[in-house]
C-alpha cells in the first residue's frame, strides 16, 4: 500500500531529512513510525500526503507513483488519505458536524449520505451527541477524536497519523489507539508516527524506528510486491 | 437490471452496469458542482453581510468610483442630444448665379436633396428673399430706392453629419458647383464644440480606466484579506483533497458579490445626483433659451454598469488569488 524505495529528501541548503529510506507497508497492516523529533517522521508522513516531493528514489502510495503524480491528480489521490494531526487542524467556526462533513463535500457527496456517514463517523468515536457543538468548547480529547472522525469519515483505504497523542494524558491516548486498530481491524492500512514508546510497547504492531533520516529496523512482516 | 433506478426510461440497447454507474456518477458530479456553486454562493453573501461596517466600505468604494465616470457620461450623452436638436445651426448657405431660373434652382436644389451627406437642401427664390427681406425691415423697394430685386436666389443645405471632416468635404463639393456664385457656412461654431466633446469624452475615458482600475486594486485587497483571514481553513481543506477550483470558488463568489452590491449602490448614486441636479441645470439652460433634456441611465446602461462592476470585481478576485493562494499551501 504505501513503498519507499531509497526515497530522499534533501531540502534547499542542503539539509538531507531523509536518506534512502526503504519502506513497504502492505495493505491492512498497521505500522509505528517512530523516532526522536527531527528524525524525519514529519517529512516522511509530507512525501506520503505529497506535500513534499521525494528528490530521489520512487514512493508507490495507493498504487500510484507520488513522483509522476501531476498538480491536478493531487486532490484527488489525497481523498483516499485519511490524515490526523497532531493539532487536530479543526475549523473553529464550524460546528463538529460540519469539520466532520469536509471531506465528503469536498468530494461531492449527496447531502442524504452526507448526514448518514457523518453522523455513523461521529458514533464510532463516541461523540453523536456534540455534532452541534463547535470544537472550541469540547476537550483536548474530544477535539482529537473529531479528527479523527473527519479522517475517517470516507473509509480512506489509508490512515496516516501525526502525534494523535502528542497533547493528551495516557489513559486518552490508550482509547485513541484502540480507535485506530478497531479501524485496522476492519482492513484500513495505518501509519501512525509517535514518540510514546512506552504506550507503542504494549500494542503489538510493527515499528519501524528513524533516526537523523535513517530507517534504523524494519523487521519485514506480510508478502512485498 | 437497473432496478436501483426505477423512473429512468429504459433504454433500446442494453446498458452494462458500469456504464449506468458511470452515468450516475456524471450526473452526480455535475449536481454536486451545481451544489457547491450554490453554498459558495450564499455562504459568500452571508460572510459579507455578517460583516456589514468593513463590506459596506468596499462596495461604497467601488459604487462611487463607478458613479463619477457615470455622471460624466450622462452628462456627455445629455450634450450629445441637444447638439442633435441644434444641428439646424450647422446649415450652409448656397447664393446662385444672378438670373438663373427658377427651374434649374428646383433642380438643382433636388440634387443636393439626394445627396447622402445632405440631410435637407431647400431652395428659397430670389423673390421670396425679397419679400422676406421687406417683412423683416418693414419697408418697400421704393423706400430703398430699388426698382429690382438686387437679391440672389439660395438654397439652403442642411448636412448630415456634423463631423468638421465630412462638412468640409461637402463644402468642396458645393464650390465645385457651376451655378453657385458664393458659399456662406457658419460651421466654426460646430466644429468648436465637436473638438470639445472630443475632448471631454476623452476625459471621460481616462478617468473612468482610472477608476476601474481603483475598483481592481480595492477588490483585490479587499479578497487578499479575506484569503489571509481564511488561510488555515485553506490548508486543511486543501489537504482533505479540495481541487483549486474548489478552494477559488467562495472568494471568486466574494468578488461577484462586492461587484454587484458596488454597481447597484453606483446605479443609486448616480440616478440620486441626476435628481439632485436636474432642476438648477434646467433653470441654468432656459437662460439659454435651450430645453433641458437631463437623462436617465436607461436599462441597457444600468445593466452595463453592473455587469462593468461585476468584471472590473471578478478581474480583481482572480488577480489576488492568482498571487496569495500560493501561499496557502499545506505544511
């Protein structure tokens, strides 16, 4: 689902976040990326949204060809993305419902499947009752998991993840963990970038570790195409 | 085999099933691009009402940058209409040959009648010009001492156009005439105040490129500011898979309608000045002795301005978006 190939990225003045970095991860899987802050998680997750452009080796996301992929295919190959941050990037002057709706007007959904996939994602994170509440006056917790039903909302076949737990307390952080494998479980491929080791340890997923824009361990699991 | 859509007529040939979704999701799009234009549009009108005091000082910007080459402009078609009313001044006076008859003055002056560049040629006798003469000084031919007619027969011409070029053109024609003795024209005046009106409307136009171009900058920073404000909003949503199109859409709808409140606010301006005016500009003319005819910005005009309003708008939306969406880029 989502393969590097000796992927670099140099950025102007020379700085390399990432050097030859090898990575499959096959569809359904659910990966760690993990690493000390500058080590080149953030860079990494910016090739695969295609944000930042690899300046060597080959990125297959999706089966398609992150290179090659032209301004006008952007959009559209990022609607298969499912993407939380850190900061969960919330629109504060729209209610939940509507943070929650984005992706599927944007994709041009019917509004009756709208309000139906909608209200489905905000059950699923446990927040059907706060649809008409705006982000503003919910907790740090609940802020993240309306981002996470933004993510989710148009079953992406992929699930990326910046820091989802980077603001919130362990017992949090252990219920948005349990979000994403329940999502794995059901065959969405997840790449979450963290660097709670402690709480990685105790789920039992593959880890891939970088350090100064090196993959340090990718005990390879699943078939490579 | 299309039992999901009932109500379509069925088609003669056999229709796969991905064909039908494939026309189901054509049809989809195009409804969900009519839908999106029509939330950018509203939304975007209410995003500037819910901000009356800052909307309101764009849109008066523009309505009275708009309203100044306006009134110039009717100001000038108003001057336009009463140079048509005097076009009678414009005439030329041609004396004929002392004794030629009557008949070849008639046919003569039914020539010039035919002419193109001739609006209205008549003949006026050299007894009619006696008589006239007498009736306007009250007097007889004995008084004067004449026992003749000392006048020649005349005919008028009255020209078509009041252009100086093509007067003068004419006028060669009529001294290229054989029985024409003398030519009297009294085109200074005209001329004069064609050159002036040129002049004016060249002013006009100056001034009114000017303002468009106020109306373009003001836009554009006006959207530049609301792109800043929205920047974030861009980013996610640029990132959620919004297509360019998608991202422009609200602001370009901003600019149609700053473009349209500014022009509606100008027609208002405008039609409110020309009543302000009308009653002192016509006492100002009946001194003249002329006949006031103030006019009205008619309906093609209205719509002109507006539509004026709404691109000079556009162009300014798309020129700030074209510059400040570049930097909206996700990070």
């Amino acid at each position: 689902m989502i393969h590097f190939d000796q992927v670099s990225k140099r950025y102007e003045g020379g700085h390399e976040a990432l050097s030859s970095v090898s990575l499959h991860i096959e569809k359904g899987e659910m990966v760690f990326l993990t690493g000390h802050s500058g080590a080149g998680k953030s860079t990494l997750l910016k090739l695969i949204t295609r944000i930042e452009k690899a300046s060597s080796g080959q990125l297959r996301v999706n089966g398609q060809i992150l290179n090659r992929l032209r301004r006008s295919q952007i959009p559209h190959f990022r609607r298969n993305l499912g993407i939380v941050h850190q900061d969960h990037q919330l629109l504060m002057d729209q209610t939940v419902y509507d943070n929650v709706a984005l992706p599927l007007i944007i994709a041009g959904e019917h509004p009756k499947d709208v309000t139906r996939r909608v209200r489905a994602a905000l059950d699923k994170v446990g927040l059907l009752e706060r649809e008409k509440y705006r982000p503003i006056q919910l907790s740090g917790g609940e802020q993240q998991r309306v981002g996470i039903a933004r993510a989710v909302v148009k079953k992406p076949a992929i699930l990326l993840a910046d820091e989802p737990t980077g603001n919130l307390d362990p017992g949090l952080s252990r219920d948005i963990m349990e979000l994403f494998s329940e999502f794995n479980r059901v065959g969405t491929t997840v790449l979450i970038a963290s660097h709670d080791l402690g709480l990685i340890a105790r789920l039992n997923y593959r880890v891939a570790s970088l350090q100064d824009g090196k993959l340090m361990s990718t005990p390879f699991e699943g078939r490579r195409t | 085999m299309s039992t999901r859509t009932p109500n379509r007529p069925t088609t003669k040939k056999p229709v796969s099933n991905s064909a039908n979704r494939r026309r189901d999701n054509a049809q989809g799009n195009r409804s969900a691009w009519l839908r999106h234009h029509r939330d950018c549009a509203s939304q975007s009108l209410m995003r500037l009402l819910r901000n009356p005091v800052s909307s309101a000082l764009t849109w008066l910007v523009i309505a009275i940058s708009l309203t100044l080459p306006t009134l110039f402009y009717l100001a000038l078609s108003s001057l336009q209409s009463q140079t048509e009313q005097w076009q009678e001044g414009g005439q030329i006076t041609l004396y004929l040959e002392q004794g030629l008859p009557d008949t070849d003055g008639d046919r003569l002056t039914r020539e010039l009648d035919a002419r193109p560049e001739v609006a209205r040629a008549y003949y006026i006798s050299a007894d009619e010009a006696w008589t006239s003469f007498q009736e306007t000084l009250s007097i007889n031919r004995q008084a004067l001492g004449f026992t003749d007619n000392p006048l020649p027969a005349s005919i008028v011409v009255v020209p078509a156009q009041q252009n100086s070029s093509q007067l003068e053109a004419l006028q060669l024609i009529i001294r290229g005439l054989p029985e024409v003795e003398d030519v009297q024209l009294d085109l200074a005046w005209i001329d004069r105040l064609n050159r002036f009106l040129e002049l004016i409307y060249s002013v006009v136009t100056g001034l009114a490129l000017l303002l468009g171009v106020a109306v373009l900058l003001v836009v554009g920073n006006t959207i530049r500011l609301a792109i800043e404000s929205r920047k974030d909003e861009i980013r996610v949503i640029k990132l959620l898979g919004a297509t360019e199109a998608f991202v422009r859409r609200p602001f370009v709808y901003l600019g149609i309608w700053y473009g349209l409140l500014g022009g509606v606010a100008a027609w208002i301006l405008v039609t409110a000045v020309a009543w302000w005016l009308r009653s002192p500009l016509t006492a100002f003319l009946n001194t003249y002795g002329l006949e006031a005819n103030v006019s009205w910005l008619g309906f093609t005009d209205t719509l002109v301005l507006i539509l004026a309003s709404i691109g000079v708008s556009l162009a300014g939306a798309h020129i700030a978006l074209q510059r400040h969406l570049k930097d909206a880029e996700p990070r």
